[in-house]
C-alpha cells in the first residue's frame, strides 16, 4: 500500500511538471480581422436561332429596280441569313435575323460577341480577290419593327481569332488572342444574371466596289460572364 | 393679201412660242437615284453635367492595410491585393451562316457611289461644327444631257422611323447636315429635307462623265442628346428625255 501511493505520488509530479511545458509549446494568441473574396464559379449557355420570327427576310434595295426576297437556303428557325439576290450599290435591311439567348448564374451578367469567323467568301464566281471585307459591309442592330436598310447599326468585324473548320463552321478559337473576342466585337451585355433574349437584325450596305458574286460568311456569337 | 400676211405672221409668233415653251420645259425622265447613308457617333459632351462632392470622414477601414494572418516560410500563399485570375465561363453557339448573291447594278454605267468611310465605320463628332472632306464621290454619265439632285431622304415628307429628326431635320427647321462640291464652289448648303424634289447638285452634257467629291460639313446642336444616327441621302439623276 505504501508502495502504490509513493507510485500515484511520482505520476502527479510527472503532470505538474511537465503540463506547463506543452502549454508553452503553442504560438501565442491573437486575433484580428480578414476579407475574404470569393466568387462562385458560375455557368453559362447560350443558343442561336437564325430567322427566328415570321416575317424574317430582307427588305430594301431602293432604286435597285428588284424586290428582294429571301434566299432558298433561310428557313424559319433555322438555316442561313439568305439575303437572296441584291444588286451592287443598294442597302438592305435582313428582319429577325438571330436571336440569341443566354441562361447564366453569374450575378456579374455577361457579355456577348458577335464577328465574322472571315471576311466574305466570294464564289460562283470567284472573284479576284476571293474575299471582300466584312468591315463596313454587314452590320448588326437589335430588331425593332421599325428599322429600316437605313436605320443607325453597328458594323461586324473579322475575328482576330482563328476560325474552326472550313471559313469558321465550328466558330472561332481565341486562345490565341487572349481567350476573348476583341472589345469593339461586343453586341449585346447584362449587368445580371438570369434567362435572357436578344434579337437582331442584319444590315448589307452594298458599296459600288463589291464584284458580282455569291458571298459567304459565318458570324460567331461567343458569350463570356463577367 | 393682207389676210395672207396675217395668217403668215401668226403661224412664226406660233412657232416661235412653241419653240421657246418645248426648251423651258425640256421633257425630263429619272434615269436611277441612289441613297448614301452617313453613320454618325455623337460623342457625349466634354462639359460634366456635376461635380464629384470631397469625400467624407468615416470611421477608419479595418482593411486599408494589408495584415498577413498566415504564411508558409516568407511569402504570401495569395499575394493580398494582387488580382486573382479566375476562369471565366463562356459559351459559342453554333455559328450563324450569311449569305446573299452579289448582281450588276444595272444602273452603274449612269450614276455611282463611291464611298470613303471613315476607319472605324462611322464618324465620330463632338458638339459644334464638323468638316468631312471628300466624305463620298458621285459618278455621272449619260447620253443626253442631264442633273443630278439631292434631297435629306427621311423626312416627314417620307416617312419612316424616326423621320424628320437629327440630321436631316424637316422643313421648316434647317438641316443639320450640308453639302458642298469643291470642285465647283465651296460654298455649303443645307440638305433639302423638303421631301422629294430636292436641288441641283450639279448638271452634265450629252455623253459627259464627271465624277466629284462631296463635302459634308455637320453641325450638331447642345440640344443633341449623344448616341448614334444615320443621315441618308438620295441622288437622283434626272436625263432629258429624247
């Protein structure tokens, strides 16, 4: 018995003498304040429909002697912006051309572009040369039923990109350039998020240097969140 | 023999009547007529509509500096202050197919258009007055003689969306947009924006080609509200008839 206490003796100074040790091994204490950032990884989608109302198709021509019509190729929600025959020097407005729509969580909204994947493509026959700029040609303006081939719109521009399959048929690849299209690309922005729908319509301002010829283009809408 | 002269003098008065009326009023025909839009970016004013109020006296901001709460050896794990690169989602949808079939003009070998646009594709003016040197050249050319005439197309008169406003006005209020042909006169006129009709842009003879620059001197109003505007023109090339 006395030999068990002298033993319970020798643990307890064990734990008086060597508890403050662990007790000062820890880094001291203190405290303060921290701004944390962090941003939810958001999502975004987006379709296109070319012709996407009754009633798309060009319009204009004035003093071309022609009405135009649209081409075989335009078909309602879906197809090709087939302006049909247009006569060189005349302006032209294309109704309902596309819509596009974007679904995204990014409460910052979003931005989309909007470029030619090329210029446009002359064939039937070639011309020489076979491409004619895009630039100052074929322009963009949200649809509205009172625009007109004269109505104020906003030119498309060649992609600084690389174009996707033949003359940009997959889109455009911007790793590149920076991963983004180029700034004066933009068409259409939401400070929000949600589930939204833009239309547009298309405008061909035909300058008198243009060669008779069927022209082809592709115009690639690329949504980016904020 | 007294009738006889009377009858005689009556016939030349009569004739030479005709002959003065039929060069008065030479039978004239519209040959081709051709618009020519002008973009057009006014820029907002450079005079600010306020004034930024000195910023007040708050209580101090916990964060004005940056205080490390934590570290592996010396360095920041994430530089504080430093932009943070995150991956931006994005979308391409399939492309949207273009297309039109590009024909003669069949009125180009009489009137043309040849544009010089600006490089952006559109003008960008401030307030006040702006000069457009050789804004667009017009080409004219037919085997009778002719006149080409202008007229501010989007008036009242016209119709159509937004008419009768900046740049081409509508009568009685003078265009904002005027014309000049340095190779004639330098002297600029206001658009015609009385409807169709228009003025004499300049004339030709039989068989004479003559191309010409056009001058464009625009004169936005304080009264303008920024944003962007179209001002279309139509020329008409009016040929007598033969």
């Amino acid at each position: 018995m006395r030999r068990y206490a002298a033993v319970l003796a020798a643990a307890a100074l064990i734990m008086t003498t060597a508890t403050p040790q662990i007790v000062h091994a820890g880094p001291a204490i203190s405290s303060g304040s921290a701004q944390l950032n962090y941003k939810i990884l958001p999502t975004v989608k987006a379709q296109v429909i070319p012709n996407y109302l009754s009633g798309f198709g060009p319009t204009g021509g004035l003093g071309s002697g022609a009405t135009p019509t649209p081409g075989p190729s335009a078909v309602l929600n879906g197809g090709t912006v087939d302006f049909g025959n247009v006569v060189v020097g005349y302006q032209y407005l294309y109704k309902y051309a596309a819509q596009v729509k974007v679904q995204t969580n990014d409460t910052a909204g979003f931005v989309v572009y909007g470029e030619g994947a090329t210029d446009l493509n002359g064939s039937n026959p070639v011309p020489l040369p076979a491409t004619y700029p895009i630039f100052s040609t074929l322009f963009w303006l949200p649809s509205s039923a009172t625009n007109s081939p004269f109505s104020p719109a906003t030119s498309f521009n060649k992609t600084n990109g690389n174009p996707i399959g033949l003359n940009g048929v997959n889109g455009i690849d911007y790793s590149g350039v920076g991963g983004v299209p180029q700034a004066m690309s933009a068409v259409w922005s939401s400070p929000v998020a949600g589930n939204l729908v833009q239309g547009f319509d298309y405008e061909l301002r035909l300058s008198g240097t243009i060669p008779p010829s069927q022209f082809n283009v592709y115009i690639v809408y690329t949504v980016i969140g904020n | 023999m007294r009738y006889r002269n009377l009858f005689g003098l009556l016939a030349l008065a009569t004739l030479a009547i005709l002959t003065v009326v039929s060069q008065a009023d030479a039978l004239t025909g519209l040959k081709a007529y051709k618009e020519v839009v002008i973009s057009i970016q006014v820029t907002p004013s450079p005079v600010p509509v306020g004034w930024l109020a000195p910023k007040k006296a708050t209580l101090p901001d916990p964060f004005v500096r940056n205080v490390q709460i934590a570290s592996s050896g010396s360095a920041w794990d994430v530089a504080p202050g430093a932009p943070v690169m995150i991956a931006q989602s994005s979308a391409q949808p399939t492309p949207v197919p273009v297309q039109f079939v590009a024909k003669p003009d069949p009125n180009a070998a009489f009137l043309r258009v040849i544009p010089h646009p600006p490089g952006a594709g559109f003008y960008s003016v401030p307030y006040g007055t702006t000069v457009i040197h050789c804004a667009f050249e017009i080409f004219t050319y037919y085997t009778n003689s002719y006149k080409l005439q202008d007229w501010g197309y989007g008036t009242t008169k016209t119709g159509g969306a937004n008419s009768g406003t900046f740049p081409i006005e509508n009568y009685p209020t003078v265009s904002d947009l005027s014309w000049a042909v340095p190779d004639f006169s330098p002297t600029f006129t206001p658009y015609w924006n009385q409807g169709p009709g228009g003025e004499t842009t300049w004339v030709g003879a039989v068989k004479q080609s003559q191309q010409h620059c056009i001058d464009l001197t625009l004169v936005v109003p304080n009264s303008q509200p920024a944003g962007s505007f179209t001002a279309t023109i139509q020329y008409n090339l009016y040929v007598t008839l033969p």
